[in-house]
C-alpha cells in the first residue's frame, strides 16, 4: 500500500505540472499554433 500511495503522490505530482505546462502554453499561444 505504502509503494501505491507513494507513486500516487508522484502520478499527480507529474500530472499538476502538466497542468501548469499546458497553461502556461495556453497563455502563450503556443497550444493554438501547434494544431
């Protein structure tokens, strides 16, 4: 159980900075120009 919390906990670590990365690339434009 202590291993599944603790990749968890890196899973979402990883999926909040793909967040923060597609809005930053929103703000910039750049999700726009790649389609």
């Amino acid at each position: 159980e202590a291993i599944k919390a603790g990749y968890t906990d890196e899973a979402l670590k990883a999926l909040a900075d793909l967040n923060e990365l597609s809005s930053y690339y929103a703000k910039e434009g750049w999700w726009d120009k790649r389609e």
